[in-house]
C-alpha cells in the first residue's frame, strides 16, 4: 500500500522541516515543502497529492485563501489550514472554520495526525455521496423512472408503467383526474401538503424541483420518498400545452446517505458515537459556553480497568459483546441530552452538558461505577468490570475540544495510578 502523499505549504522553515519528520514518521509521504501561492498551484497539478497542509497566511500575490479555493475547485484536493488564534477570525470571515478543516499552532502531532485523517476521511466520504448522486442521475437521464404528463389545466394525460407502479394508479384510473389527487406529495421537512404541481408550474412558466424530503403517499397509504422535478410543455410556437413530471423512487438514496452519515459519525460495533461526532458535539459546547458565563460541562474520559483479560481468556466475541453491554450500561448512567461515545478499543468519553458545578461529574462518574460493578451474564460467564475516570470541566476556558480531551485523559492515569476503579478531577 503507498503512503499518502501530503504538500506541506509553510514558510517557517524550522516549522516546517518539524512538520516534515511529524508527518514522515506518521507514515506520510512528503512530496514538496513551499511557501509560494504560485508554486503551490504547480506542485498540485504535477503531484497530484492527498492533501495539502497550508499556512493562512501565506505571503505572496496570491494569498492562502486564493490558493485553497482553485486547489479544491480546480483540482479538488482537500486542504487542511495551518493557523494561529489571531488568524483565526479570517477563517470564520472566509466560512472556511468548518470541523476538521483546520489545525491551530501549536498543535501536538497526534493532533496533526488526526486533523489530516479527518480531511481525508471527510473528502472520501464528499466524493462517495457525489458518486451516489451521480449515478441515480444518470438513472434519471436514462428514463427508466416514473413520467406522469398533464394538460394545461392540470388533469392528468398519460402516466408510464413505472409511475403506476409508484403511485398504484392505473393510466385508466387516473386519466383525467387532477395531479394532485393521484400525486399526493408532502414536504416531510415541514410537514405540508404541496399544492398542484401542474398548476404551480405553469403561472411560473419554469421547471419546479421537488423538495428534499418530499414524500409521494401512494393509492394505499404507503409513504414513498422520491425526487426529481416537473417542467412545462410547450408546442412549436412556445405556448405551454402541459407540464411532465419525472420522479423516481429514492428511498435507498436516502438509506445509503443515512448509512453513510452513520458509518462516519458511528461506532459500529456499540452504535454509539465515535470520535469524530463527539469532538464535533464538544466544540460546539465550547462554542455555547463561551456565549453564556452560566454554562458548565464536564468531560469524562473512561478505561476500563482489566478488559485485556477478559478479550484473552474468553476471546473477542465474548470482549465484543461485554463493549456492547457495558455501552448500554453507560447510557443509562446520563441524562438525555449528555452524550457517550467510544473512542476505539476500552475508551470511552462522555460529556455532560449544563451542569451546575463538578460535583454533577462525579456523582455521574460514581453511577458509572456502581453500574458497571454488576455482573453481566455473556455466554454463561459472569463478567462484571470497573473503570478509571478522568474528568476535566469548562472552568479552566477551554479554546479546542483536543486539550480538553488531554487534559481528561492526563487524570484518567492519574485515577489508574491510585489503584483503578475510581476518578480523578484534572487539576
């Protein structure tokens, strides 16, 4: 398997030699380090990298941001932004301060290390779902969907074989009816009735798209997702004689984005969050916090304590299972708008949102405790656990979920120090 290739774009030299052995002993190939917006541009059309690592503030007649914009336009290559706090807010100017598109200076290599797993993860993900749309695009071009034409005044002419599948109307049954009797569409985002296409259609003499979430209810009540969109008809002189509709069911597109939103956000061995969603969750509570003096919340960061020698003496299916039901144990501890998330392997994290001081943590951290000390019966086995906890709290102000998670786990092995099976506060 080739290492990814990474273009590093600094003009700090001592930086971003630093960046270079950080990357090189993460695995990456490091193809070009240059501090020229016009040379940026070249190495990517030549080299053709994963990703490129680059400086917001990069001098020169064209700028950082000029240079992200035709290197994901143009060439479309994820682009992850070294930054600094005062540069900061020309990333929120620019709208450019999206999750994982940015790492601030100075930043830990574990942390460059997930930001660039992140952009890259996130730009796979970008060009599946692009993929997706323009497969089911082509599908539509080829016709093989439903096609319902009405006259002038809106009553139906002709429907093809899919479209009676789709609705449950026959073309004999519907001939004549008005669209909106035998093409009952709701608009799920808001919860309406979408009035007559046909007639809508041709006052604004243009082509409609149905909305989003658009939902056709067929002859028997069955509730079907569709999409595509309605035009008018006009004859050789321009006149509108008519619209057609063309839809399609999309109810798998709809499955295949919802699993693949879930895959990325998900873990998939427990279903609880992952990583990437709860560090997306803990910065927008930082986020809140910072608007309102009032707002507390705590981060807990668990491990359990003697899980290799469960996996080893009765095997992973068994470990699987016991993570599984020590994730159902741990969401009964919380309250419904807190969140628990697996970190990978025994860790896992959780966050308590609007507490009222750190006290709120640790009675949730003793919960957890006096929870997981019951036996879980697995395959007839008897297996019960504990777990070191480390908390950390917004009273310090916390700027990124990354030193927060830090510093709860710098007391996680403070609390595995003192003896496992309890909680330390960071201090």
């Amino acid at each position: 398997m080739f290492a990814r290739q990474i273009l590093v774009v600094e003009d700090e030299k001592i930086l971003a030699s630093d960046i270079r052995k950080s990357l090189q002993k993460l695995g990456y190939s490091v193809s070009e380090i240059t501090n020229s917006g016009e040379e940026v541009i070249k190495k990517v059309a030549e080299t053709h990298p994963n990703l490129v690592l680059i400086d917001i503030g990069l001098a020169g007649e064209i700028n950082g941001i000029d240079v992200v914009d035709i290197i994901q336009n143009q060439f479309h290559v994820p682009v992850v932004y070294l930054t600094d706090s005062s540069e900061y807010k020309t990333l929120q100017k620019n709208h450019l301060s999206e999750s994982f598109s940015y790492i601030a200076k100075p930043f830990l290599e574990s942390d460059l290390h997930f930001a660039i797993e992140m952009a890259l993860y996130k730009h796979q993900s970008e060009k599946i779902l692009y993929e997706e749309k323009q497969r089911l695009t082509a599908i539509i071009n080829s016709m093989g969907c439903a096609v319902i034409v009405t006259y002038a005044n809106g009553c139906i002419q002709m429907m093809n074989p899919i479209a009676e599948v789709i609705t449950g109307w026959k073309q004999s049954e519907a001939f004549g009816k008005d669209l909106i009797e035998v093409v009952n569409l709701v608009d799920k985002e808001i919860g309406e009735k979408i009035e007559n296409l046909a007639t809508n259609v041709i006052k604004a003499d243009e082509v409609f798209n149905l909305p989003e979430n658009c939902t056709l209810i067929t002859k028997d009540g069955k509730e079907i997702a569709i999409g595509d969109n309605i035009a008018p008809i006009r004859d050789h002189n321009g006149n509108i004689t008519g619209t057609v509709l063309v839809f399609q069911d999309i109810t798998k597109r709809k499955e295949t984005e919802a699993q693949l939103i879930r895959n990325a956000f998900y873990d998939g061995l427990t279903a609880l969050p992952n990583r990437v969603l709860f560090l997306d969750r803990l910065r927008q509570t930082i986020e809140r916090s910072k608007r309102r003096s009032d707002y507390y919340f705590a981060v807990l960061f668990l491990d359990l304590d003697g899980f290799k020698e469960i996996n080893d003496r009765f095997g992973h299916g068994i470990g699987d299972d016991f993570l599984v039901a020590i994730a159902r144990r741990l969401e009964s501890c919380l309250r419904g708008g807190d969140t628990v998330a697996r970190f990978g392997g025994d860790e896992f994290t959780v966050l308590l949102e609007d507490i009222k001081d750190i006290t709120d943590a640790t009675n949730v951290a003793k919960r957890i405790q006096d929870s997981l000390r019951l036996p879980i019966n697995l395959n007839g086995y008897q297996l019960s656990t504990t777990a070191s906890i480390g908390i950390t709290w917004n009273f310090n102000n916390y700027e990124e979920p990354a030193t927060l998670l830090r510093d709860a786990d710098i007391a996680m092995y403070r609390a595995k120090r003192q003896g496992k099976a309890t909680y330390a506060i960071f201090s």
